[in-house]
C-alpha cells in the first residue's frame, strides 16, 4: 500500500512541479535580455552571456563600472548595449566584435534594436530612430513629463508606459503619438494578446481591452502569451497560467526571489536563477 501512495505522490508531484532550476546565483542582476537561446545580463562588474538551454557561460565580459549598462536587447547573434553616458554599442557574440553606433552627451536608453536601426529615448522627452548602416536619423519630441518605466514594439507600433500611470503608443511609420489610457496603478509589464495591449500592473492587477482581472496581490513583473495561455508572474515569484479569456488554469511557486520575465521554456528571476519551465 505504501509503495501504491509514494507512487501517486511522484506522479502527483512531477505533474505539478513544471519548473526546474537550471541555473542559481547570490547576486542581484542590473540589467538582462534574453531570447529563446541565450541570456545576458550584468552585475556591477562584468556582462555575462550563457546558453538558455545549459546557463554554460559564453562569454564573461569586464565592464568597468558596470553600473552605467542600463539596457541589453538581443537580435540574432548581436547584443545591443544602452549606457546611461550616452552610448550605444552593437557586440556581435560570434565574432567577439564590438562596434559603437551612437554617441552623445545626453542620457539615453535603448527600447528596442535590429540588423539595421536603434530606437532610444533620449533624456526622456525625445523619440531617437536611427539608421545605423545608412547613417540616418528621424526624432520626435514626445514630452511625457514622466519617466518612462515600460516599452514594447510591435508591428511599428512603440508602446510607452509612465510612472504617471499613462500609457502612449507611437506609430514609427509616421511618428504619430496617441495617449491611450491612464491605468489605476503603475504599468510594470507588457504584453500583446490578440494585436491589443496586455498590461501587467503594480497592485497585482492584468489590463486588457478595458477590463481590469485581479491576478495578486503583488505586482505583476512578467508576461508572456503562447499555446493560447497568459502566463503571468509576480514579484512574489508566483507563476500563473490563465486561458486567452482569464479562466484560471494553474499556480505555481517558482523559485524565492521577483520573477523578471519569460524567455522561451524559461523563467527569469531577479537574482539571475534561471528556470526551465513546461508552460
């Protein structure tokens, strides 16, 4: 009878136990990006590159002062790196190659990067879109009176939330800016579900298509949408997993520190544990 019941509770625990810890470490990240095959991110010290799949390191890179990194994006084999000193430069992995593409002596961040342009707010109040391999550049002065705390881009359209609590889109075709919303509370995700904007929020609360869904009591860090799923995390380090019509699927505990983001089958943890999950 005892071995039937410690059957069941193995059985029982591998359904329900979907994440496991691929990589843990002692100390707080600064900055992270990641796609479905690599990770980077930085401590004060040096900017680390690992396989998603094996968090082997790649590459470990001394920064100097590691503190001025404050954005990292990925598009294929080359890592874009955004420095509050006002540079940005492009460091293709592969080839250990790094090269500078913009400089200036304003503070700027990076929102988002590809084979050929940037995309950088500089000092909060100008949208910067620059053609790195033709040399050219278009802006648009955005004055949001507040600090921009959450960016996404989609289909040309870049969507902007505040500390304010407001939400903007910009179209980059014609750099047109429209105010879309103020939210109950601060915006601290997003996602697209279905072409419209999915908002995580600061009180736990989801935003979608002019509905509010309570999801936690604590702030909603981490979205993602695949197989039909909203997979939802919180700095509680609380994995949920709703349907496309927020009908609760499942929870789940994934490690002990605020869940950062979702990277492919990973969760991504502030203190840079990595987990390998079944969504």
């Amino acid at each position: 009878m005892m071995k039937y019941l410690a059957f069941i509770f193995i059985f029982v625990s591998a359904c329900f136990s979907k994440c496991v810890l691929v990589q843990d470490s002692s100390f707080d990240i600064l900055s992270i990006e990641a796609n479905d095959k690599f990770i980077a991110y930085n401590d004060k010290n040096f900017l680390y590159i690992k396989d998603l799949e094996t968090a082997e390191t790649i590459y470990k890179i001394e920064l100097g002062g590691g503190d001025l990194l404050n954005v990292i994006k990925f598009y294929e084999n080359n890592l874009f790196l955004s420095f509050k000193n006002g540079f940005i430069y492009k460091l293709n992995f592969n080839e250990a190659k790094k090269e500078l593409l913009f400089q200036s002596n304003k503070n700027l961040e990076l929102i988002y990067a590809n084979k050929d342009k940037i995309i950088f707010i500089l000092e909060n109040s100008k949208l910067v879109v620059y053609d790195f391999i033709n040399k050219i550049q278009k802006s648009l002065d955005i004055n949001l009176h507040s600090k921009i705390t959450k960016s996404k881009f989609y289909k040309d359209i870049l969507y902007l939330a505040c500390f304010d609590k407001n939400l903007y889109k910009i179209n980059l075709k014609n750099l047109e800016k429209t105010h879309i919303l103020r939210t109950l509370s601060n915006v601290t995700s997003i996602e697209i579900l279905e072409d419209e904007p999915l908002l995580g929020l600061s009180n736990g609360q989801v935003f979608y298509k002019d509905k509010y869904f309570l999801i936690s009591k604590a702030s909603i860090n981490a979205l993602s949408v695949k197989n039909n799923q909203i997979i939802i995390g919180d700095s509680l380090s609380n994995l949920y997993i709703y349907d496309t019509n927020f009908k609760f699927i499942k929870k789940e505990k994934v490690g002990n520190d605020s869940l950062k983001f979702f990277a492919g089958k990973n969760a991504i943890l502030w203190n840079s544990s990595i987990y390998k999950c079944l969504f």
